[in-house]
C-alpha cells in the first residue's frame, strides 16, 4: 500500500490526499493515525488497504510506537500538552540522535525513499532485489518467511483472540468515519497467486475465507459510508 497507491490519482477527487501507509503495520496503528489525520484537519475520504497479515497476533494491534509524536489522545481528542512532548522527543531523544547519525553515514547509501505524496519510491528496493539474486530469489525468501513466522501460530486459541482484537479495532475505525461522516474504502489488497497456493498448504485457507466474510461484515454496518472492495482474487 505504501508504494501502490499514488495520492495523485485523478481517481481520488478529493484533494490535497496524503499516503500515510506503511510496511508491517497493523490495525492499531492505522486507527491511531486515522484519528491523527482527522485531528489534524479537513478530513473527508479514507483509503484502507489490508490484508491478512495486518491480523497476524504478533503486531502490536492495541498500540503504536509512534505515540510520542502524536497529538492525539488514545480516544482522538487533541491534547495540547503533547505538542511540546513530541518537540522534545523530535529534538532530544536518542532516536532523534541516533537518526540523525544514520543519516549522516547513509548520505551515499541507497536506501528507502519517500515522494512528497507519501507515497514509498521502490527504485533503491529494486536495486536491492538485483544485488540479492532477482525477483524469484526475492519471492522464495519471502515465501520462507511467511511459512516460518507469518501466522505459525493460526491454531492457537491466542491467535483467535487476537484476530477479535483486530476486527474490533476495524470495527472503530467504522465507528469513527461514520461519526465524523467520513467516507471509508476498505480494500483487500491484490496478491500474487503463489501467495494464494502459500495460504493453502499451511492449512490458512479456510482462515482466510472467514477473514473475507468478517470483513464484509463489520463493513455492512455501515453501507451508506463504508464500502468494500476485493482485489486479492487471481485475475
């Protein structure tokens, strides 16, 4: 979703529109953000792309790390005091600093790059996967990882409670966008039809179906604001 979706696209009528993904998060920290954004001003579309890993029990589903530059409480009021927080954190932490010398010693290195859309440029990523041995020497350890650590633990009586916390916290950002009268596009994000043969043989698949019909769920609470689109068939 990072590098996808260009917040430029004729097909976004509302503008100025900003991308605020980013790799690896998960529903907390987009509803934390969504509030921020809200906060933040004039807020009348929402773009949501997920996918099944977003529910994986190993995220961070109730927080973000990001909170110290939030100026926003956890409930989506703005907190003043915060402003000056988030300057001291961005001027005198260790991460500011450590930042800031990676920085330095990276000015020549490629690395990732943002557009001023927000959007990721993927061209240092490409160089990368050249380096490494291609596309399909990318695919196949990113295959690996999945079946190793991406939802190992689907069985587990933890998994489900976490994948409730997921769906809970969807159900917020609904909650959300409905109050403020948002427009809220969820979207199952497209997917290479090998990772659909991945899902199957770790037995995820029916997980998977149940996943769409939750989704489609929580997103027909709302039909007059929120609505739902699958991308993630093979096609």
């Amino acid at each position: 979703a990072e590098a996808g979706y260009d917040a430029d696209h004729s097909g976004l009528a509302d503008q100025p529109a900003y991308n605020l993904a980013w790799g690896g998060a998960g529903l907390g920290e987009a509803r934390r953000y969504l509030l921020e954004a809200a906060a933040a001003g004039r807020l009348r579309q929402v773009l949501l792309a997920l996918d099944l890993a977003m529910f994986d029990p190993s995220l961070k589903t109730q927080e973000t790390d990001a909170d110290s530059v939030l100026i926003t409480a956890a409930s989506g009021t703005i907190d003043r005091s915060r402003e000056w927080r988030r300057l001291a954190f961005i001027l005198f932490s260790g991460t500011a600093w450590s930042d800031s010398v990676w920085s330095v010693t990276h000015q020549r290195k490629p690395v990732t790059l943002y557009l001023p859309s927000g959007r990721r440029d993927e061209s240092a990523d490409l160089a990368q996967t050249i380096r490494e041995g291609g596309h399909r020497s990318a695919s196949l350890r990113v295959e690996a990882t999945f079946l190793a650590a991406s939802l190992r633990d689907a069985d587990a009586d933890g998994f489900h409670r976490s994948d409730g916390q997921g769906l809970g916290q969807l159900r917020q950002v609904v909650s959300f966008a409905a109050e403020r009268n948002i427009r809220l596009i969820l979207l199952i994000n497209p997917i290479h039809a090998r990772q659909t043969y991945l899902l199957s043989a770790a037995g995820l698949w029916p997980l998977y179906e149940q996943w769409k019909r939750d989704l489609s769920a929580v997103a027909s609470t709302r039909p007059d604001l929120v609505s739902l689109w699958d991308f993630s068939g093979v096609s």
